[in-house]
C-alpha cells in the first residue's frame, strides 16, 4: 500500500468515496429534476448528467445499495490505512489533522467534506443542485447532507446536532450557514466551508486574515538550557518545564521589557514541540474579546501551536472589561498551553477550570549576567570599550542591550 504524497492527494480519494456516497443516495432520491424540460437545454439537470458526474467511467450494469454501502466501507478502510501509513512515513494529513485538532466524528468529517466538494470541483455544484431539484442551488443544504450521512430517519434526526451552536463544526467556525432569510428552518440553510478552513485544507499556511494585524505563528527553536537567565530564575523555568509540561498550563511570565519573558515561553513550548501563536495583546483594544478570542484558539488548533499573549499588562491598563481575567475565562475550551507575559504579578481571580497555573518571574539580570551578555557582543563594539565598564553604568536586560547595540 502507498503512502500518500501530500494532503491533496488524499483529498482525491476522500472524493471519490462522496461520489460514492452520492451515488447511494441519487440511486434512492428518485427523478428530482431529471423530468424533460422541452425548450430549456441547459437550464437544468438530468439524471443521465449526474450519473455521469458521479462515475463517468461506468459501464452500462447494475449495482445494488448493498454493493454501493460495501464500496464505500471499503473505501473508507483503504482511506484509513493510507493515512496511518503516512503518518508513520512523516507525511501529515491536513484533512485527518483536521479531525483530530476539532475531535470531530467520521459524520462530522464528511459534512465539512461535502462542504467542500464544490471549492475542489465545480461538477459538485450540479450534483446539489439536481438532488436539490433546484438549477439556483449550488452548495448542500444541512437538510441534504444529513440525508447523505443517515442510513435511516432515525439516524437522519440524531444528526441534526451535527449543526448545532455547540457542535465543534459550528462553535468553532469550521461551516456557515446560510439562510435566505430569518425565518428559513436549519434543514433548508446552505451550508459552505468557512473561507480560510477551505484555504488551511488546499495547502495555505498563512494566519487567518481576520487576526493577522496582530497574530503571527512563531517556530520554537530555543531550549531552556540556551537562555542566559539567573540562576534561580533557571532552575524555576528547568521546575515548571519538567512537572507541568505533560498538562495543558497557563504560564504567567512576569519581568522588565526584554529580561527574556518571550524566550522562556519559547522554550516550554519547545520542550513539547509545538509552535506559538504569538498575539500583539495590546491591539486587541477596542476588539470584541470574545470572538477574536475564537478566532485565535481556533487558528491555534488548526495549527497545532500554543498561544501566547504579549504584553497582557495592556488589558488591564485599558479596559476592565478586557481584563486578563476575562481573557483567560475566555481560553476554557482551549485545551493546551497559554503563556502571557507582563511586567508584574499576576495570578487569576477564579479557579481554572480546563488549565494548572504557573507563574515564573524573569528578573533583571546582575552585573555579572550583564557583563556575559555584554561580552558576547565585543566583536559589535568599539575597542575601546569596556563591557565591564557598560555593565556596571546601565542595568540594561539582554533585549535592551541589543536594542541599544543594533537599533
């Protein structure tokens, strides 16, 4: 069996079993709009045109539901296997990343899919159009994906939660959905794939542009051994790495501008391999807090990463109803780690439902940390400049050192 060799290639094969699944269901959803239209060619569909949609190499034979249901079981295990494979041979699969960032079920998987289907294939657009049994319909409604997704009525109506507010599909804006107007009924509503989901799905990497104004995705290269911290302040990072790092944690790194707060966050999330989302936390001013809230842990999921929050001190400065503690409420459901860094103390008000809470205080470093630092830069200063000297006049933090030497 072959692995795949990227997540397109794996999107072709998840296509080719819809085109299964909707065959299953044209085979059972009777004429729909294949009655002749004398005088309209082209205006709609027949069913001759979505039978050769679905399978256009297919020759003239019958095939059974049963037969259709064990194609697509088959297909579903070959799917599965070859994704495992990949996996195992260092090719991720964004589809099935996907599911697992969002823990979405096999359905709920297969609804984004048929969300998807028209944004890879135009053909798609008259497949829901016919089955709609309306020429003006381009996407699937909820109403015609749960019917794809149901063996039975019963199975049909359970799904229905698939598109509540509290599903991940659309708690997390994964769908929208579209009502032609206020009082349409869920089962009516067109149903698309959010823009930036579709674009993450296609081999995009950029940060959603809703938040990229002031969120980056940073790589996090830098070990706790690398830092150039007191010797105290080292062996609490070395404490908190290793007894908090197996649970999702809120760290709160506390210290003057440029002590190294940013870099100590840097290396917990290196300890566990994963990259930060980094926020400019005080352009979040005048935002809504609470959707630009879902934005960032939804973009942080997608891109399995941390967060971190720069400069929270700002919040409070700002507006006591951003206040950090709010933004902290407002991470429940963002199950890994949070670094937010300040210049002084702070621990939350209320207890922390989903997350532990460690705090580390990066402090100004002594004359003899500030002489290393300094020294490390001799080549960058003139010769007649004596680090000890600089170090002993400016109780300066390595990042204002290298302000002062490269700014």
């Amino acid at each position: 069996m072959q692995t795949y060799t990227d997540s397109l290639a794996h999107l072709q094969d998840e296509l080719r079993r819809l085109d299964s699944m909707l065959r299953l269901h044209f085979e059972g959803a009777g004429d729909g709009a294949a009655a002749s239209k004398d005088g309209f060619e082209g205006m709609y569909i027949s069913a001759e045109d979505v039978s050769r949609l679905l399978e256009p190499d297919r020759e003239q034979r019958t095939v059974t539901n049963e037969q259709l249901r064990q194609q697509i079981d088959d297909q579903a295990t070959r799917l599965r296997d070859r994704v495992s494979l990949s996996y195992q041979q260092g090719t991720p699969i964004r589809f099935a990343a996907l599911a697992d960032s969002f823990a979405l079920s096999r359905p709920e998987l297969d609804a984004v899919l048929l969300a998807l289907a028209p944004e890879l294939d135009q053909k798609y657009e008259q497949i829901f159009a016919y089955l709609l049994d309306d020429i003006t319909s381009k996407r699937p409604t909820v109403g015609l994906i749960l019917r794809v997704l149901s063996h039975t009525e019963q199975e049909r109506l359970a799904s229905l939660t698939h598109f509540s507010p509290s599903s991940p599909l659309v708690a997390h804006g994964l769908v929208e959905l579209h009502p032609d107007s206020p009082d349409v009924p869920t089962l009516s509503q067109s149903v698309s794939l959010d823009r930036h989901i579709v674009e993450y799905l296609t081999g995009t990497d950029d940060v959603a542009g809703s938040i990229a104004d002031f969120a980056r995705l940073e790589e996090s290269p830098t070990q706790a051994t690398e830092l150039t911290l007191e010797a105290r302040t080292q062996t609490r990072l070395d404490s908190l790495v290793s007894d908090t790092v197996d649970d999702p944690t809120i760290y709160y790194l506390h210290g003057p501008s440029g002590s190294g707060r940013a870099s100590a966050a840097e290396a917990i999330a290196a300890s566990v391999g994963l990259p930060r989302l980094v926020v400019d936390t005080p352009r979040l001013a005048g935002t809504a807090l609470d959707t630009v809230l879902a934005q960032l842990t939804r973009e942080a999921m997608l891109k399995s990463a941390c967060l971190q929050f720069e400069n929270v001190d700002a919040l409070d400065a700002q507006d006591a109803d951003g206040s950090v503690d709010t933004l902290v409420a407002g991470l429940e459901a963002f199950h890994q780690h949070v670094f937010l860094t300040g210049a002084g103390p702070w621990t939350p008000t209320a207890t922390l439902p989903t997350h532990e809470f460690a705090s580390l205080a990066v402090e100004r470093p002594s004359f003899p940390l500030r002489k290393a630092i300094w020294d490390e830069y001799t080549e960058d200063l003139p010769d007649d400049i004596d680090t000890e000297s600089l170090a002993s006049k400016f109780s300066l933090t390595r990042g204002q050192i290298e302000d002062a030497l490269f700014t």
